[in-house]
C-alpha cells in the first residue's frame, strides 16, 4: 500500500497503527479491544478513533474543500 501511494498522486496512505491503542494490543486500558488478530470490537475501533481523531483530520484536510 505504501508503495502504491509513493507512485501514484490520488492514492494516500494513513498508518493506523501508530499510537498508544494499537501498540498495547489485546488491551486497552485493560479490556479487549478486538475479535480476532484482523478485527478491531467496537470499543478497540472507538478507541483508535479518539486517540487518532486530530491526527487523522489534519492528515486530510488539504485535501478536503468546502
């Protein structure tokens, strides 16, 4: 993926495994936070999305208009 959005202009690529939700996997402030290895639950997916929120919007922002 990441080399797919090194060579192509509308093809961006957000890694979501940084941060601190990812990195304590099966736990997040002790309970689990996925099904399976490849399936966040709704309370690992809601984790990652408020530890990301800021970072994943600016990330977009330049390419988002009004």
């Amino acid at each position: 993926m990441e080399k797919l959005a090194a060579t192509r202009q509308n093809v961006y690529f957000y890694n979501l495994s940084k941060g601190n939700a990812i990195k304590n996997i099966p736990f997040y402030k002790d309970t689990l936070m996925y099904y399976n290895a490849s399936h966040l639950n709704t309370y690992g997916a809601v984790a990652l999305a408020k530890e990301q929120e800021k970072d994943f919007m600016s990330f977009f922002s330049p390419f988002l208009t009004d």
